[in-house]
C-alpha cells in the first residue's frame, strides 16, 4: 500500500541519490522518509518567519493587513522592529495553540489586543 507522501517521497530519495545500491526496502527509506517529512516543516515555518520579519518590520504589516488598511505597531505608535516581528510570529502559534482562545481575546479586550499583541506589545492599528 503506498499512500500519496510516498510517491512523492521516493523519487526525491532517487533524486538525492540516497539508498544503498537501488535497494528499496523499507529500512533503507524510513530514516529519508524521517528527514523528509520534517523538512517541510522547517521549510515552511522559515518561510513564515522570513514573510512576517519582512513586512512586519519593512511595511507595517502582512500583505492581508495591509489590503484591509491596517498595520502593527509598538506600543507607543512606532514601528515594529525584524526581532519583535519575529517573536510575534512565535507567540501568534500560542495564541493558536489554546483553542484559538488567544485570536478572541481581541473581541472583548477594551484595547482590541490579541494574546500576541500582549505578548509582545503591539498592536493593530487603521492606517487610512
């Protein structure tokens, strides 16, 4: 039985040229299987980080933010430094991890904070 990551994991180990001698048996592919199934991970969670520092800190805020007229901003109205950019990024997934509870958090909170705005001193702002 092979299922759809396989088909796409096989000819990336072909390609890669990793094995021993064209020797497919399945003690030969799990540590690539492994390794090749974290590696999107970490791909995409640099992507993310890359994308949030850039326009946090670059531009204000994500393209999404800044298509609705909204930025992020420091407490204090400045702009967001690439380290902050990249702790909010890391403190959104907590935010996630309670049942998304940390996203509500800005729907009664008088300052309209989410949990990372408090976490990191931000916060979401009209820019128009």
């Amino acid at each position: 039985d092979v299922c759809s990551s396989d088909l796409v994991k096989i000819p990336l180990t072909i390609m890669l040229g990793i094995g021993s001698g064209g020797r497919a048996s399945g003690l030969i592919f799990f540590p690539v299987s492994v390794g090749l199934g974290i590696a999107p991970v970490i791909i995409s969670v640099g992507v993310g980080v890359l994308y949030e520092a850039y326009f946090v800190s670059m531009r204000g805020g994500t393209l999404g933010k800044l298509a609705l007229g909204i930025k992020i901003v420091r407490a204090g109205g400045g702009p967001v430094p690439g380290s902050l950019a990249v702790k909010r990024y890391f403190a959104q997934w907590v935010s996630a991890l309670i049942l998304m509870i940390g996203y509500f958090m800005a729907a009664i909170d008088e300052q309209k904070r989410a949990l990372h705005d408090r976490i990191c001193d931000t916060r979401v702002v009209h820019s128009r």
